[in-house]
C-alpha cells in the first residue's frame, strides 16, 4: 500500500438478495445472518424456518419454547415406514459404511 493510503475492509456480497419466508420478522433474521453466515448456511437456515414454521402454524411472536422443544423431538423420533430403510440395522440396501483404518477414511 501506497504511503498516506488508508484502507477500508469493506464486504462485497455477490450473493444477491437474502431468502424471503414472506413472515417480516423471519425475513429480518434471514437478511440480518445473511451478512454473517456462508450462503450454505443460509439456506440452510432459511430451509428449517420453512420446515418449522410449515409444522408449527403460527405467527413467530406466538411460538413458545415448548413448541420449539416439540417440534426437535418430533424430529429426532425415529421413521419407519415401507419406504425407510435403515443401513445400520442390516435391513435390505447397499452395505457401504466408511471404516477409519490406519488414520485413513476408506469403504
């Protein structure tokens, strides 16, 4: 740099507009994480507020901890239909599961 230059760290975001939920309050926190996070991250964001607020129906102001709390465990509560299969259990599809051998992760 140039001497008697002064420098400006400055942020240039090619991503374009951030994701829009249509609900204003939810729009706010995607446009105000939208200069903090990865673009991965927020859509990633963006996709489970989707998710949440398409289970739980009600205006954001209206959600409560327990809403939130039963909504995390209706999602970790396990799925088992005809379609759900389950590698781990040995039940029928591809075999594949990586080992860690010699410091390596291999099939």
């Amino acid at each position: 740099m140039a001497p008697g230059a002064s420098f400006m760290p400055c942020l240039i975001d090619a991503r374009g507009p951030a994701p829009s939920l249509g609900e204003p309050l939810v729009d706010e926190y995607l446009r105000f994480t939208a200069a903090r996070v990865r673009p991965n991250t927020l859509t990633a964001q963006a996709y489970d507020l989707k998710v949440f607020f398409t289970v739980v129906p009600k205006p954001p102001v209206q959600v409560t901890t327990s809403d939130v709390l039963a909504f995390i465990e209706a999602q970790r509560t396990p799925r088992r239909g005809a379609n759900v299969v389950r590698l781990a259990d040995g039940e029928v599809g591809s075999g594949w599961r990586p080992r860690r051998s010699g410091g390596a992760w291999r099939r």
